[in-house]
C-alpha cells in the first residue's frame, strides 16, 4: 500500500529529500521502536535526524517514549532509570560526533595549514553555528513557500488575502510573488508569523499526542510518528507541501487496523496526492491529464487495499446507530476526496483557462492549497480529539 501511495509515487527517487531511502529509514526506526527494541531505535532516529535535518520534529516523540518506556520503565530503580538515560545521552553524544568529525577534522586541517580565509571558521563554535545556519535558514525564508503547502498558514495567508482584497489593502510583500525571502512575505491585514511562533504552536500542537504516548503503555508507535509529522506539517515554518509524506507513509501502517486512522489516511492521502500535482510540468495537456489520472487510480487502489486490510483485522460490528453515522461519515469523506481528485483538476485544467485566459496566473495553485489545506486541518483536528484506538 505505502508503494502505491500516490504523493510517494510522484516524489520517490526524484527528489533529494523525500525519497523512499530516507522515509524508509524513518519506518525502519520507528519499527524498532515499536518492537521495544529502544537502544537500537534511539541510534536510528539519531542516525536519520543527522542524515536530513527535517526528521528533528520527530525528536520530542522519541524522547518521550524512550524516557517513559526505557528510562523510567515499570519497576525501574532510580540508578536503573540513570543508567539507561546516560545509555541514552551517550547514543545521542556519539551519532552527532560521528557525523560531525568529518567538519571538524577538515576545520583542524585548515587551521594547521594557516587559512586565515572568511570561508573558514574561526573556531568550532563558529563552524556548528554556520552548519546551523545552513540546516535551518530562518532569517533567509519566510514563512510560506512559493506554492503555499497546504497547512494552518495556507488558510491564515487565504484569510488575509480575502480580507485585505474586501477592504482595498496591500502587503508591502506580496504573499502571491513566488518570492520565498523573509522581507517579501509580509502580511496585509492579519499579524506577520515569526518562527518563534511556529515552534511555539509546533509544540503546543504536539502536546496531545505527547501525552498519549506518555500514559499508554503500549502506543502505535507509527500512529504516534505520524500524528507528531502531522503537527509539524500544520504549523511549521517554511514547511514544503512534500513534508506530507512523513506523516502519509507511516500512517498507512495504523490505517489497516484502525477505521478511524483509515478514515484520516484517506483523506490526506486525496488533499497531499492532489497538492502535489502542480509540481509536475507535464508537456502536453495530455500528459497532465495522465498524471491526474494516475493519482486518481493509484488512490482508487490503496484505499481499497487498505480498507480489505483493515476490515481482516477488525472483525467486530458496530451497533446499528454507531453504522448509520459510519456511512454518512465515509460518504463525506469520499465526497471531499472526489472533489480533491477529479473537482479540482477539472477547475485548474479546464474551467480557469476558460474564464480567466492570462489573467490570475496564481489562483489555480490558491484554490488547491486553499481546498486540501481544509481536508488536512479537519483531519489535523480529528486527530486531537479522536481517541487512539485501534
């Protein structure tokens, strides 16, 4: 099912961030963790935070569930849970030294030759600060990115856009430029986001997911790395629409036995397949329409499959009641996903060359980060509320 993805199939070994090497190292981590097997996960998560820089929001969850479950697991002694923590400080320590020796010896070398150039750091200190720089360049992009990936910030920018047009107001940075610099995103009406503030609601986003992997002794650590994905994709700064695929591909694995993870899945799975179609420049309208057709099908196919999945594990009836509002739910939900892949492409394709010939360049990519940023914030907030069960 995880290869049939559609958002994995667009993006797998064409893109140096989300390919199936690095997602299937996050799987391969997050297996270990659920076989409670925490040592060997703690150095695959350390491993895969130092591989790409984008898996460190998954780091309050791993720290959570490898303090409740190893440290300070049942019947634990205090020098046992300080034994186990420093087991743990020293797995973190030595996987960043190992991946930092090679800079740091390279720096050595440099200084022992005499290069006194400004490309070279003065000291280690200067070199981890511009190594951190480089990983996290806040002050050199804004909040969004040039096709807004469809989150909280995609709706608050929408909001903002609508209101400043009603009441005849303009950004000094245009949100619709395709410029992704810091100065050129300002808003018009509502409040400038900083990252501060995108960490902050990051955190608070996560704290219920948090505390369920904190007081459930055996939590889906899959459904667990995926909902915490999910907080960062929603409120994260500069986040791409791609990021959706860290929580699609290990949410496959709690959709096949849970219905209302299968229920989420779907949904993310139709909002982050449909994003991802303007990324592709196909030649021909006929190869636009093939592509739209595959993302289609594709998400046809896995959802079978993982309801079939899912329906083998899950074998109870619901009560009469509890069915009826099942249908009305599942028919809303195909509804939307009917809407996100067929609607939508039709509206982008067909309907906007025809009403507006070269004007409004921007509003087909406006209207699908606008329609799946809605799918995702409803399944976002299904999420929170919804009890893990599977």
């Amino acid at each position: 099912v995880s290869v049939l993805s559609a958002p994995l199939f667009l993006l797998d070994h064409i893109h140096f961030q989300y390919n199936g090497a690095l997602l299937g190292a996050m799987l391969g981590a997050t297996a270990l963790l659920a076989r409670r097997r925490f040592l060997a996960s703690a150095v695959a998560f350390s491993a895969l935070v130092c591989t790409k820089q984008l898996f460190v929001v998954l780091g309050p969850l791993v720290a959570v569930l490898l303090l409740r479950h190893y440290a300070f697991r049942p019947k634990s002694t205090a020098v046992g849970a300080i034994v186990r923590i420093a087991l743990l400080a020293a797995v973190l320590v030595s996987t960043v030294a190992l991946s930092l020796a090679p800079l740091i010896l390279s720096l050595w070398n440099e200084q022992r030759a005499g290069n006194t150039s400004c490309d070279v750091p003065s000291d280690t200190s200067d070199l981890l600060k511009r190594v951190g720089g480089r990983l996290f360049p806040f002050d050199e992009r804004g909040l969004l990115h040039a096709y807004w990936a469809p989150n909280a910030w995609a709706l608050y920018a929408g909001v903002d856009l609508l209101v400043a047009r009603a009441l005849g107001k303009r950004a000094a940075g245009a949100l619709t430029s395709g410029l992704v610099e810091s100065h050129a995103q300002q808003f018009a009406v509502l409040p400038d986001i900083s990252p501060r503030v995108c960490a902050l609601l990051t955190l608070l986003a996560m704290v219920p997911f948090l505390w369920r992997a904190w007081r459930t002794e055996r939590s889906n650590a899959f459904r667990a790395v995926a909902h915490v994905a999910l907080c960062a994709f929603m409120f994260g700064w500069h986040v791409h629409e791609k990021f959706i695929l860290v929580t699609l591909v290990p949410l496959t694995f709690a959709a096949v036995v849970s219905v209302a993870d299968e229920r989420r899945w779907r949904v993310l799975t139709a909002a982050g397949g449909a994003s991802l179609l303007p990324l592709l420049q196909p030649a021909s309208p006929l190869d636009r329409m093939a592509a739209t057709l595959l993302v289609a099908v594709l998400w046809l196919v896995s959802a079978l499959l993982v309801r079939r999945s899912r329906l083998a594990t899950t074998n109870a009836s619901p009560p009469t009641r509890r069915r009826h509002s099942a249908l009305w739910c599942d028919a809303v939900i195909d509804l939307y996903c009917a809407g996100a892949l067929v609607a939508l492409p039709v509206y982008v394709h067909v309907a906007h060359p025809l009403l507006f010939p070269d004007r409004l360049p921007f509003l087909p990519l406006l209207v699908t980060s606008m329609y799946c940023a809605v799918g995702i914030a409803v399944a976002f907030v299904a999420a929170v509320v919804a009890p893990d069960v599977d």
